[in-house]
C-alpha cells in the first residue's frame, strides 16, 4: 500500500518537474514526442524554433537529418535536464520512503506495546476476581460447616439429656413397680388352712393400692412419651448426618474447584510473565517459540543439555506421553540439571493434601509445590535417578543428603519408595532383593553429604500415606497425627511435608517439618527441596 502511495507521488513530481522544463514554450508552436518505459508513457512538448535556423551549411542532403528537428540539441540538453531532475526526485523519493517506513516502525511498536499492556491489566484484573471469588467461597462453606457443627453438637447434647431423663425416670418406675409389688404381696388373701387375722385389714389398704395404680399409669404414660421424643430425636440426628455428608461432600467438591482456580490463577500469571518477557526482548521472541515448538523434555536435565542454562519454570512431558507438567529446574546447585519434585519454604501452601492431589501434584512450581507422584513414578521406572535433599534450619544452617538412587514405585505399590546408601550392605542387599520389580529397580550406592549418617527417610519399600490412604505401619495414622503425605513407615523419623511453623514456634513440634538425624525430631525447618537427575548426568 505505501509502496502505491509513494509511486504515485513520484509520477506527480516528475510530471511537475516536466511541467516546469517546458512551460516557457507553451505559447509558441509545439511539436510532442513520446517515450515508452514499460507500463509507463512520458509525452514531452518541445517548442518549434522560427527565428532561429543555422545557416545553410549545416545542413546535410540527408533524409534522416533532414527530418529531424531543428532545435535537436536544446531539446537533447532539456531531456538531460529533465532526467536529472528525475534522479533527484527518485532519490528524495527513497529518503521519503525511509522516513515513512521508520515512523511506521516507531507506531507499531507503540501500538503493540499498548495492546500488550492492556492485554495484561484485563488477566489481572481476571486473576484479582477469580482470587476474590475463590475467597467467597470458602468464607461460605466454612460458615455453613461451622453452623452445622453447632447444630450438630446441641442435638447431640439434647439426645444426651434426653436419655439422662429416660434412664432416670425408668429407675423410678422400676422404683415404684417393686413398692406394688410389695404392697401387693401384702393384699393377697391368706389360704383358707391359715388363722385368721387377728386385725381386719383397714379399707386404707384398698385406697393406697388405688393411687399406686394410678402412678403406675401416669409413669407408663411419661415413659412412652418419652420414648416417643427419643425415637424422633434419633430420626432428626440420622437426617442432620446425611446433611452432614452431602456438606462434606459439596466441601470436598469445592475444595477441589478451588484447586482448579488456583491453577488457572497460576497459568494466567505465567501467561502474563510471558508476555512482559515477550516485550523486554522482541529479537528473541521467534527464537524462543520456534525451540519451544520444536523440543519436549523429560526431564531437567534434558532442558540443561538443549542449552537452557538458567533455572526457572520449565514444561516437562510425561515418558511415552504427550501429557505435559510444570516443573522448577535447578540449573545451579551441584553443576545444575535438578528436576525439583518438592520445595518448603514460606508456608504459604498446605500440605495436608489428599491421595489424589499428591498423585497429580499441587502448588506453584516457582515456590512451595510436590510435583507428583505419578510423574515421578515413571520417570524413575526408566533409567536410575539421584535424590538430593536440602534443609535449612532458622540459625542459618544448610544440610544436604545424596542418595545414589532413588526410584518410586507405582500406584498400585501405593508408591513406595526405593533407595539406596543406607545401612549396611546385606540390608541394601535385601532391599534390592524386596524392590528389584520393573518400576523399582535399584543400583546401591553410599550415603554422602551433612545431614545425617543415617538414612532419616524410612526404610525402602515402605507405602506412601495420606489423611484418605493410611497405608503406614501404624494404628495411630501418622498421616494425621503429624500431617501431611509421606512414607512414615511406623511414623518415623522424617517428614519434610509437615506443618509449617514460624520460628518463635519451631522447636518442640512433633509434626512439623523434621529430620531427625540433624536437628532431631522436635525441631521444625525453615525451608527443604529434594530434586532428582539422572546418575550418569
């Protein structure tokens, strides 16, 4: 389009230029000579010369110099002029061109700065609304559950003195019953072989048997109505618990939408990180999307080895899949490549998580999140894996501990965990023996590193539990006892998915963040990591 606009102001200029050149001869006699170039004609108008012949002996008895004009050089010197000023124009023409062709640039990149920006304040305003709306919600279940757990508990305790009253007055009517019976056996008639009574019997005997009856009635009467009330107090507290599991039901359903907008909360920031980078750096935007198109990665160190050096957030496939997971990457600590399947360190997601959620993963991978266990379990089933785990103490002190090999077994194993480079080498070999199936295969070798000389994750082959799967070695579910998921054996020595407390209340926490062969099983940490990569990185 612009190259068309420029085009026709260049034909305006050069048959203005040509318009100048010959308008000094418009009033005498013209003669028109016409150029072809192209798709385009040029007509020129020359003026007719009179008084200005050249004498006789120029002229040559020849036709072709006969026919031609008698001003032929002037002519041949103005078309010089005019194709001069035709190069000139051309030139400033392309000057123009540049000019135009810069401001355009200068406007787009404005414009798409706009849109951009723009772009961005409508996700986060979507963020914002979907963050405000997930509070609602949760503000309302947990009202609704707080109210149904105070109705609950006063029918319960009505029931309770309800039945109090029940026992209390069967007592007295078991009470009363005997004292008739009593009286009765005194009224009965004496056979007719014993002696008469020496004292009638008074007509007070009769009356008092009366008003017995009558009580007796009046018990009976109270104790039907009384188990009347009961039998409809045990009906109204068999419908308040079918209400109390369909709000279960609809907090567990809720609680998973709120999961889901969580994720999409964190897709949309992603999303918006993305396009600021997108803006910071537009030469490498084609760069970026071309490799991302191009290459799947297992793993972080497949990310490592195709040149991505930095850490960060990276999308990760599941083997033999075109299932995909957000994963952090490590790319610093021990030569880099560390896919990150756990992070501890503000508190700010909790832990006390379902079968499921630990299953598929949760949280956000740039700060606290498990990746899952299922993406784990198989990308540990395919080749042999290294486990590091790091942990850091409110004094400022850093552990770390290599296993040599770390594998997890699959869901119908309940993901139990394989390790190796604790205890002696007949248990490892044991071990190995008990996990040597195809998704638990197992290469031992030492313990290093300052955590602890011994191994304080349970032994291997122990299930993997959560609050919903008790699959551990104790009646006491140390899953709830000490929150979180993990393979707590008999509940164990380790946890690093227990509850986050702050440091004026670390110490003397049974179920907090522990590992108990380097700050014992009392003290909570500031913040741990475990990552894998494979051994021959």
């Amino acid at each position: 389009m612009w190259q068309l606009v420029l085009l026709m102001v260049g034909w305006d200029l050069a048959a203005a230029a040509a318009h100048s050149s010959l308008r000094k001869g418009s009033d005498a006699g013209r003669r028109q000579y016409q150029v072809q170039q192209g798709s385009c004609s040029y007509t020129f108008l020359l003026p007719e010369a009179d008084n200005c012949r050249p004498p006789a002996s120029a002229y040559v008895p020849n036709a072709v110099q006969r026919d031609a004009p008698l001003d032929y050089d002037d002519s041949l010197q103005r078309l010089q002029a005019l194709e001069s000023t035709m190069e000139n124009n051309t030139q400033w023409l392309l000057k123009l061109e540049n000019y135009i062709q810069d401001s355009m640039k200068k406007e787009m990149v404005e414009i798409q700065q706009n849109v951009v920006q723009n772009q961005t304040a409508a996700m986060i305003e979507i963020g914002t609304n979907l963050l405000n709306q997930t509070a609602e919600q949760t503000r309302k279940l947990t009202d609704v559950e707080a109210q149904v757990l105070n109705q609950t508990t006063r029918l319960e305790l009505q029931l309770l003195e309800h039945s109090l009253s029940t026992n209390k007055l069967e007592k007295q009517i078991l009470d009363q019953t005997s004292e008739i019976n009593k009286l009765q056996d005194k009224n009965r008639p004496r056979p007719a072989c014993q002696e008469p009574r020496l004292t009638p019997v008074p007509p007070s005997v009769s009356l008092l048997e009366k008003k017995v009856l009558d009580m007796e009635d009046k018990h009976l009467v109270q104790l039907r109505s009384i188990r009347e009330e009961k039998d409809q107090l045990q009906v109204l507290v068999s419908k308040q618990s079918s209400i109390i599991e369909e709000l279960e039901r609809q907090l567990l359903s809720a609680t998973a939408n709120n999961s889901a907008l969580q994720r999409q909360q964190h897709d949309l920031m992603e999303t918006v990180h993305g396009l600021l980078t997108m803006m910071s750096s537009p030469s490498s935007r084609g760069t970026l999307a071309s490799k991302e198109e191009q290459s799947t990665f297992r793993d972080c160190a497949e990310v490592f080895r195709a040149g991505h050096t930095a850490s960060g957030t990276y999308t990760l496939t599941f083997p033999n899949s075109t299932e995909k997971v957000k994963a952090f990457c490590d790319m610093e600590t021990g030569g880099g490549g560390w896919t990150v399947i756990q992070r501890r360190k503000d508190g700010s997601v909790d832990f006390q998580r379902t079968w499921k959620e630990y299953k598929v993963g949760f949280g956000d991978p740039a700060g606290e999140h498990w990746l899952g266990n299922e993406f784990v379990s198989q990308l540990t089933s395919r080749q042999r894996y290294v486990l590091r785990i790091r942990l850091e103490d409110w004094e400022g002190g850093e552990a770390h501990g290599l296993y040599e090999h770390f594998s997890l077994a699959g869901e119908d194993l309940n993901y139990s965990v394989g390790l190796a480079g604790t205890g002696s080498p007949e248990a490892r070999a044991g071990h190995w023996l008990a996990l040597r199936g195809p998704r638990s295969r197992i290469h031992l070798k030492g313990l290093t590193g300052t955590a602890g000389k011994v191994s304080s994750i349970s032994q291997p082959g122990n299930s993997f539990s959560t609050k919903d799967a008790d699959n551990d070695k104790c009646v006491c579910k140390c899953s709830r006892m000490l929150t979180g998921g993990w393979w707590f054996d008999a509940c164990g020595p380790s946890n690093l998915n227990g509850m986050y407390y702050p440091q004026r209340q670390s110490t003397n926490k049974f179920n907090g963040i522990k590992w108990y062969y380097w700050r014992g099983s009392g003290y909570s940490l500031k913040a741990t990591s475990m990552m894998i990569r494979p051994a021959d990185f």
